[in-house]
C-alpha cells in the first residue's frame, strides 16, 4: 500500500513541478485575431445600420457609420502588421482598396 501512495505522489509532483510550455499566442495570431474582430465588429456596426435604415430609423447613423470606418481602418493596420510579421508581401491592391472603402465609409458623414 505504502508503493502505491509513493508512486501516485511522485507522479502527481512531476506533473505538478515539471515546467509546463505555455500555449501562448503568437504575434502574427494576435494581429489576425484583432483584424477578424475588428473587420467583423465594423461589418455588423453596418449592418445594423442597414438594417434600422430599411425600417425608417435614422438614429445615430452618423456616429455608428464613423465607427466602423474607425474600426475597419484598425482592421486594415493590424492585416498589414500580421503580413510584416509573417514576412510575406500584403496584397497591395486589395489593401489599398479596402482603405478607400472605409475611409469614404468615415468621410461620408
């Protein structure tokens, strides 16, 4: 009995003591995972707009469309980050696109 308590302590303090890797996030995965919330918070943002616009509603229309902008500009920032981290070219034309798009979004106001 006294080989079996051994035995489950000294597997219990390796798994306890011995150092653990920690799945920590990688730079390129936090600029991804911020350009996806940011990218999808502005799409919903105009959504919604679209949405409350159908029914007649013209509540803070301004004010949310800017923030879009706002957040799909951010969007674009940490896209071209994530490809500098990754070391590959961004899309050049695409990004360049998307920038015009958010900031006519951000100007139309």
């Amino acid at each position: 009995m006294s080989r079996f308590i051994f035995i489950t302590l000294l597997i219990l303090l390796t798994f306890i003591v011995s150092p653990k890797q920690m799945l920590a996030e990688t730079p390129l995965d936090v600029y991804m995972n911020d350009f996806y919330t940011k990218s999808n918070e502005a799409r919903k943002i105009l959504k919604e707009i679209e949405t409350n616009l159908k029914e007649g509603s013209r509540k803070n229309v301004c004010l949310r469309q800017k923030e879009a902008a706002r957040l799909g500009l951010l969007a674009n920032k940490s896209l071209i980050k994530a490809f500098e981290m990754g070391g590959t070219e961004p899309p050049k034309e695409a990004l360049k696109n998307s920038q015009k798009k958010w900031e006519s979004i951000l100007n139309k106001c």
